[in-house]
C-alpha cells in the first residue's frame, strides 16, 4: 500500500497563505468542509472556513488511556497523527433513523423510509490508516447488491484531502500493518506539510479539477528532499508494531488462553475500543414508538461486541462475561476479518490504545497470546 | 393496545425525594394528555389527584424509605399494584439522602435540629427494593421523559419495557463528547455507570456522577484502580461510588474499600 517508495506525482507546492484557496475552490464546487479543529482538548473534524481555523503549532502526547495537546511554534497544522473520530462518523453515522412507520384508523401499517439528503462533505486532513479504515468500511457497506443505501449515499459525495503523517503518536503502528504512514490512492488529494506549505497531489480526477484552481508554485529540489527524509522518519518514529500476516489460526490456537481471563481482569468491557475504531461496523437497531402507539420511528446507532444485548438471543446470552466479549473483539478483528474481508481489520491507527479508559493496549494483548500461545 | 372499555389504572407516588422524577411526567407537554387519555391516573399528589389507598395496574414510586410509617405505606401500595415501577436514584440506589448512611445521623439530628425527639427516622435511607418486589426500574437522576413514556407504551402493548444496561460511555461515543477521563485526567463513573442520560456530563465536559447506578458487567476493582493512578485520595474514591446511587452493588461495597 502506501510506502512512499512509488514516484510523488506533486503536482506543486501550495504556500502556507494560499490554503483559504483550496477550501473556496471546495466550496464552488459544491462541498462543505471539515477539517481539523481543537475543541474540548482535541482534535475534532469540524466546519472549516479559512487555514486559520487549523490547528496551527499543535502537536500531540499519545499514550495508552492519555491524550494531552501540546502547543509548540511550530507553524505546521498537521503536526499530530489521529484524534478520536475521523471519517466513520461521518459515513456510518452513530445514531439515525432508518424508516417511520404510521398506523392508520383500520390498524394498517405504512413504512416509510427517511432518506438521507445528498451531502456532499470534503474532509480535510485525514490519514492513511483512515484511509486503509475506510476502504474496509466501504467492503462492508458497500457489498455488490446488497450496499447499504444511507452509507452509499453519504460516500458517493465525499472527497479526501488526505495530509501524510509527520508526526506519528507514540500509539502508532500502520507501518508494521501495511496501511501508513503515507496517503495512497484512496483519496483525491495528498498533501505532504512542510513549514512553508503544502506539496499537492491528486489522487483522483474530482481532485485533478480541484487542483487545476490552485494557485501552484513549482516544488524545489531541496523541498522535495526534505519531505522525502520526513516520510521516513514518520515510518521509523513507530515505537508499536502488530506482528504482520494472518493471525488468525494463532488466536484460534489460544482460545482458552489464561491472557484472556487476565486482560478481563482491566477491561470495562465499555466499548470505547470499538466506538472510535474506524473499523468497527457493528450496530443495533431500535424502534421508539410514540407514547399513543400509532407510529414509531426506526433507528440504527453503533453497538458494540462489549455490551450484552450484542450476543443475546433468546433468552441467551451468549458471551455473559468479559473475557469472552474481549476475546470476540480480537478474534474477529484479527482472525476471522480475514476470512470475511481478506485482510486483518486492524489498520494501526492505535486509536483503541489512547481512548481506552485503562490504557489496555492491544499490540501488548496480542504479543502476549502468541508469545506463550497454547500455555 | 388501543383501550376498550376501563382504562388502566395509574398511581405516582413520593417518598423521601426531591419530587424532580416526578416531572417526568409533568414535563412530558401535549403526552400529557395523550397519557390521561389512554389511563385512568388516579393518584399523583403533585399533579392533584389524591387516592392513595386506591388498586391501581402501574404504580410509579419515586423516593427512598427513611421511616417506620414509609415501610408500612410501601406494603399497601405494593398490595394494591400490578406493576410496581420504581422511578429515579432514591427509590432505586438510596439517592442523596443516603449519605447519612456513612455518617453518624444522629449527630447531625441534633447538630440541625433544635428538638431532635420528635424525628422518627430509621437508621438508614433504603431502596424500595430492599422492602418489596420491584417489577421494574428506571434509573437517573432525575428519571427523564423518555424513559417514563417508553416504560409506559410498553406496559401497555403488553411487552416488557427494554432494559437499557449499557456504559454511559457507549452513548457518550455516539455524541462525539470527547473523553473526559482520556483527554483530561477527570475521574469519569461512565464506564461502570447505565446509560439513559445521553452522556450528559461528559458533554459538559464533567466527569460522570453515576446518576443511573451500576450498568451490567461492571468492573469497579479497574476503574478504581485507574482512579488511584489519577491521583484520587481514598476518601475522593470513596464518593465516586457512594455519591447518589450509594445503596446498590457493586457500588456499596466498592466504595466500602475506601472507608476509613
Ligand atoms: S483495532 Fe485499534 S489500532 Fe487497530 S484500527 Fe481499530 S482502533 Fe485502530
Ligand atoms: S497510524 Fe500511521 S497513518 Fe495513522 S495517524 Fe499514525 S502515523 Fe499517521
Ligand atoms: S479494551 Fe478498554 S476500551 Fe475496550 S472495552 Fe475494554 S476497557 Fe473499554
Ligand atoms: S467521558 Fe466518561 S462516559 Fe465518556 S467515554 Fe470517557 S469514561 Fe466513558
């Protein structure tokens, strides 16, 4: 995937004061744009309006169960690696109705379906492990003849400004998984940051239009080199790895385990982890009628393999405990997300590691049930 | 589902409370009428209607029990209810009040009171559970709207109400609130704590308070041991736990592990 070892393709250099062009020229044709933003001690995806409102000379402390800005003088925007949501709220939303139904005075049943409005959304300055995240959730949602509409409907009008990663946390690991640090072609724009501006490449033909509006300046020799040496010291500032291959007959292997009951012993069994993998696609659906019972309207928001009601049927609850709903996240995330995507549903994003209330780091699980697999 | 000849009948009672579960039911606008339409309320002191002693199909009961004559009215009105539904943190976990469970209440009896000898009060606030057969429970603090008219519908399709058991940190993710306890260092109830509020402090940026008590599968002994790493004294970890939903477990005797 995205190694950087392909050729750039910039298209040329964009300065630091021109960035308000790229959102206006956005903004004809058609898109609102969120970007990065602090808000409530983070970076969160919000309305963009000018390069102002980034989040200039913010950088980022990671670690299991710890998230802290830290403002440097940096003139850079992107100087941190991933907050805690970025594209998967935006396409699979967390909660929305899905139909209504009407009683009518004999007792007959009309549904009707809440279609979504056509939204088109440019989202400025995501990541390659989103990226990676993204193309998964698409295989998920998307599935030849059965896509889901609401979904297929909000990505049909999405475009990606993706910015490589220079600054990595220190929860990183899209290396070791293939999927980062660099933006591939899942996206319609790539931009690598440096001090002075923006190198631009166009990923895709709606991003070719955008950048033939941009105001371009011919990239250097000396930038280009440059932004060469800060792609790989972003690659070799990974300090987590996820051991590479398909893991799944390994963590089949290890069903029962003792590191399973021992990492129960931390975990909330809160769904954190799942809620801010950009992965995850679980969901649940409720009906909330109103209080006469003539109508009702039908909602799917994100669930979780950590709740109970995830694996009740029928008066059974088939994973009553902790160390089976953790076992299920990671045997499916790591193990059976082969045999259903043909990849590992991990894209080192590390995310699960910073926004666990306890700091359960999953590169840490995973090590320790291979390393005495079988024990 | 549709009424056909004698509506079902309703009853709201109080015990010690603030009488804030209660509007719920008052704040609910033009359900209101929908509601006196589709059941007979027959007792709701704040509302008007006076019939305590009356049989009723659902009696809601707000508030805890602190003296010898509440043991006695819960009896009755558990004799003359179908359902018995408990509403808020009193009538379910104890709720302020029970604080004085974990202090010397007859010290402060005659510390704010100047004739201490006409109080007739038990020696703790209790649940109502702790008296009698509950059929449901709807946490909060204060129970909201949608909690009561879901509870009701249910009841009157005939189905049993779906119980919300879930994190609060489940809703707190769907409403994008920023983690409190992650991104601040703020002691956060929310991952041992029933949804039902839509996440509401850490919205506000505020740690949660555990207004609606334990949710399922809950993991104290790892939460309080993330909370020790915060920093938290062990009197401040105490009251995480014993703050308003005090008198149910895992809460009591998590908090109990921190008491001097
Ligand atoms: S499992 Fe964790 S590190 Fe992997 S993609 Fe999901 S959130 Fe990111
Ligand atoms: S996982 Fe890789 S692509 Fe994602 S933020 Fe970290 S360095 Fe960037
Ligand atoms: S691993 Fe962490 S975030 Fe996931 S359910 Fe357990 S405690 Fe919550
Ligand atoms: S702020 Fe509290 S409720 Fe929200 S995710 Fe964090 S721990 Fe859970």
């Amino acid at each position: 995937m995205a190694t950087g070892g392909a050729s750039p393709g910039w298209r040329g250099f964009l300065p630091r004061e021109a960035f308000d062009t790229l959102l206006r020229a956005l903004e004809a044709a058609g898109y609102e744009c969120i970007g990065p933003r602090v808000e409530d001690g983070a970076i969160l995806y919000r309305g963009l309006s000018a390069g102002s409102d980034l989040p200039q000379g913010v950088e980022e402390a990671q670690a299991p169960g710890h998230y802290r800005l830290q403002h440097t003088d940096t003139p850079r925007c992107f100087a941190w690696a991933v907050g805690p949501q970025a594209i998967k709220p935006h396409l699979f939303t967390p909660r929305e109705a899905l139909w209504e139904t009407e009683r009518d005075a004999d007792g007959r049943l009309t549904f009707r379906p809440v279609e979504p409005g056509p939204r088109p959304l440019a989202i400025i300055g995501v990541r390659a492990c989103d990226l990676a995240a993204l193309a998964l959730q698409d295989q998920h949602f998307l599935r030849a003849g059965n896509a889901d509409p609401y979904y297929a409907h909000r990505r049909e009008g999405l475009f990606l400004v993706a910015v490589n990663c220079t600054h990595p946390a220190a929860t990183c690991f899209c290396v070791s998984t293939g999927d980062g640090p660099q933006a591939g072609d899942d996206c319609d724009l790539a931009l690598d940051e440096l001090d002075e501006g923006y190198a631009v490449r166009a990923a895709s033909s709606k991003g070719e239009t955008i950048v033939q509006q941009l105001p371009l300046q011919a990239l250097t020799e000396a930038q280009q080199a440059q932004i060469g040496r800060e792609r790989e010291a972003a690659r070799s500032a990974q300090q987590r790895t996820m051991p590479a291959g398909n893991l799944r007959d390994h963590l089949f292997n290890a069903w029962e385990h003792p590191r399973w009951a021992q990492v129960a012993e931390r975990c909330l069994s809160c769904g954190n982890c799942t809620s801010v993998c950009p992965t995850c696609f679980c969901h649940q659906q409720v009906d909330v009628p109103t209080l006469d019972g003539g109508n009702a309207t039908h909602y799917r928001e994100w669930d979780s393999c950590f709740t109970q009601n995830h694996s009740y049927i029928h008066g059974i609850t088939l994973r009553p405990d902790t160390r089976s709903r953790y076992r299920q996240w990671l045997t499916h995330k790591l193990g059976s997300w082969h045999d259903q995507y043909g990849r590992s549903g991990c894209v080192g994003c590390g995310r699960c590691i910073t926004w666990c209330p306890v700091g359960i780091d999953i590169t840490e699980e995973v090590s320790a049930l291979l390393a005495e697999a079988g024990k | 589902m549709h009424e056909t000849t004698a509506k079902p009948k309703v009853a709201v009672h109080k015990f010690s409370s603030c009488d804030g579960c209660q509007l719920a039911f008052l704040d609910m606008g033009e359900d209101l009428l929908t509601l006196s339409a589709m059941v007979d309320i027959v007792h709701f002191a704040e509302a008007g209607m006076l019939d305590a002693d009356a049989t009723v199909d659902v009696a809601f009961v707000e508030g805890s029990l602190n003296t010898r004559h509440d043991l006695k009215r819960i009896q009755a009105i558990r004799r003359n209810s179908r359902f018995l539904v408990t509403i808020g943190a009193c009538a379910t976990a104890g709720g302020l009040q029970a604080l004085r469970n974990f202090t010397d209440a007859d010290a402060w009896h005659s510390a704010v009171y100047a004739t201490p000898e006409y109080l007739d009060s038990l020696a703790t606030a209790s649940p109502i559970k702790s008296a009698v057969h509950v059929d449901l429970e709807l946490w909060g603090c204060p129970v909201n709207t949608r909690q009561v008219t879901g509870a009701v519908r249910a009841l009157l399709s005939g189905v049993t109400p779906a119980v919300e058991q879930d994190k609060v940190c489940m809703e707190c993710k769907r409403q994008q609130a920023v983690c409190v306890m992650v991104a601040k260092g703020t002691p956060c109830m929310g991952p041992v704590t029933r949804t039902g509020c839509g996440a509401l402090c850490p919205r506000f940026e505020r740690g949660c308070y555990a207004c609606y008590g334990p949710a399922e599968n809950p993991n104290t002994d790892s939460l309080s041991h993330w909370f020790e790493g915060l920093g938290l004294l062990p009197e401040q970890l105490r009251e995480q736990y014993h703050g308003i939903t005090s008198q149910t477990e895992p809460f009591t005797a998590a908090g109990n592990r921190y008491r001097k």
